[in-house]
C-alpha cells in the first residue's frame, strides 16, 4: 500500500478514527497514560487525518492555535503541532511528513507565523529534515525525553 490522503478531520467520525490511532500508538505502544493523552485542547485544535484507500486511519496530528497555542508556545501568532502519530502499518510511506506538511498548510491558512512542536528525541532527526530547528534543552514529556523545535512559516 503507498497511496493515501490527507485531510482536515471533519466530523465525529473522523475525530473517532484519530483518536484510535493515538490511543494505537501512544497508549498501547508507549504507555503513555490514557488519562494525559486526551485533553481540553482536542476540543477547538485543528485535526488532521490520514487515510488509505480503503478509508481506513493510518495517522493524524493537531495543530492548536489562537488562545491555546498561546499557553503552549507563548505567542498566539505561533501555532502547536502536536499528537503526530502514524500507524505501525503505515511507516516508511510518508505519511508523516504528508501530516506535518498538511498541519502547516493549516497555520498558514490561520495566519500564523511558525509552528513549534515538542519532538520525541528519536524524532528529531525527522523534524530536522522538514525544516525545524531544536532549541532549549531536553525536557520529560509523560516520561519520554523531548526537544522543543521550531519552523518558521512561509
């Protein structure tokens, strides 16, 4: 399998099948705790959802903005790329840069001037590649080691 789109979530469906895939990917395979994974800012983000041909979910990823990127990045003009996950199935075929790329087209459409994101540690090089930069220093995020990046956009 190698084709797939990208797209806004839209409706409950859809926000249904991105939270499967992070429930999939960060709470089965990362413990990460159910009850920090899933939180007020899913209310108003911005979803994205990566599907295959046979509609199925392979990977999603949230952008906040406005008030709520402000408290993530401390600039309502910066938005939060967060939740970026794809489905075990579905690495190595692009589907996660397709995210990163379709959450960017998002903030530009919103006006924003960057994207900041908290990268996994062994996700830095990924995001290096797509054009951000790490900065400060490493911090924990639900006992996984982070780096905070930033892109600026066009």
């Amino acid at each position: 399998m190698t084709a797939f789109a990208v797209r806004p979530a839209t409706g409950e469906s859809d926000l249904a099948a991105c939270f499967a895939v992070r429930s999939e990917v960060f709470v089965v395979e990362q413990s990460v705790p159910e009850s920090i994974e899933y939180d007020a800012y899913d209310a108003d983000a911005v979803h994205v959802l990566a599907v295959g041909p046979d509609g199925a979910a392979l990977g999603t990823g949230r952008l906040l903005y406005g008030a709520a990127a402000l408290a993530k990045t401390g600039s309502e003009d910066i938005g939060s790329l967060g939740r970026l996950a794809v489905r075990k199935s579905a690495r190595g075929l692009g589907v996660g840069v397709a995210l990163v790329r379709a959450i960017e087209a998002e903030a530009v459409r919103l006006g924003l001037s960057a994207v900041d994101l908290g990268a996994q540690a062994h996700a830095v090089g990924f995001y290096e590649r797509l054009g951000y930069v790490a900065y400060g220093p490493e911090f924990q995020d639900a006992g996984i080691p982070h780096r905070a990046m930033r892109r600026a956009l066009p």
